[in-house]
C-alpha cells in the first residue's frame, strides 16, 4: 500500500498576539537605531507590510514621525520553499540609489529567516549603495541560516522540521495577519 502525504495546518500565532510581537519589536529597534538619518527597508513581499507596521509601532513609541520607508524586491524560494532562483533575485530599486545612504542606517524588515540567502543579498546591496549601517529584523527566525547572517530583531524564534512551512500570513497579502506552520508527514 503506497503511502500518501497530508498536510498539517497549525496556527501559532493570532493577529492580536502578532501585533504584541511587533510592538516588541518596535521597542527593541528604538533602542538598537540612532535617534536620526533612519530609513526603514521593506523586503517584498510580506516584509513590506510588516515595516509598514513596525514603522506606526516605532513612531507611537517614539513620538517622532514615521520613518522613510522603502521596498526592496529580493526573491529566491516559492512559498513553498521551491527554489526559484538558484541565485537569489534582487530587483535594484532606483529610488534607493538616489538617497545618500553613506549618512543612515537602515533597517531590512522581512518575515521569515530560513537559509538566509534574501537577507544577506539586500545586505549587500545596501552595503553596496554605501548605507552607513545595515541592521536586520524578521518576523520569524527558524534558525536554520545557512548564510553568515543573523538577524538583530527577532519577533518569534521557531525551531521547526525541515520539511515544515512556516507561513506568515500579512495582510494585504492574506486576509488573517498570523503565523501557521504547515506540517508535511505520511499517513
């Protein structure tokens, strides 16, 4: 008798809990970033929004105005977890190469760490573009990074199988804001 695979859907994290995660993670960046010359770096897709987020959260904490905020498009798996680019693809945003960088440091917003090749991509290209200083900050670290990179802001730490799919669900993208795992085993 073969055997068949079904897929295992758990929610870990709900839409209220979510956003006590990145208000957390607002007070650990407003203590981590110099107080002027910031600028925020939303890797699209779902990292996007959630700088969107964490901006309103950091100017609520702070009192100052919302940070400059500007999306970076890095692609290198499928949602789930197929390699797409044995390379990983960064689309250079013009707008960036414009701003004088060599005087702020930025901050690269994006949902999950898995291999880290993304973040060590835009890293590197920010480095690249002359950014003073480049921190990190991930929704979800999954501590699996195959890459010399780590992230300096960490929402939620997940030690998950390897086959397991961590799915951060970001509105406009998905309706629900919250992290599920989708868990892969034999029947």
């Amino acid at each position: 008798m073969p055997i068949r695979l079904q897929s295992q859907r758990l929610r870990l994290y709900d839409s209220d809990e979510l956003d006590q995660v990145l208000q957390a993670m607002a007070r650990q960046a407003a203590a981590l970033l110099p107080s002027e010359h910031v600028a925020l770096i939303g890797v699209q897709r779902r990292g996007e929004p959630l700088a969107q987020r964490l901006q309103q959260y950091l100017a609520l904490q702070t009192g100052k105005p919302e940070l400059p905020l500007y999306p970076l498009k890095v692609k290198r798996y499928a949602d789930d977890l197929k390699v797409l680019h044995t390379l990983t693809e960064l689309t250079e945003n013009p707008i960036l190469g414009d701003l004088r960088l060599a005087n702020t440091t930025v901050l690269i917003v994006d949902d999950v760490l898995f291999e880290g090749h993304s973040l060590l991509r835009a890293c590197a290209y920010l480095a690249q573009l002359g950014a003073r200083r480049v921190c990190t900050a991930v929704l979800v670290d999954r501590h699996v990074s195959q890459q010399p990179i780590h992230a300096d802001i960490v929402g939620v730490d997940l030690q998950v199988a390897d086959n397991d799919i961590v799915e951060c669900n970001v509105p406009p993208y998905e309706k629900d804001f919250c992290i599920e795992i989708v868990r892969h085993g034999a029947v």
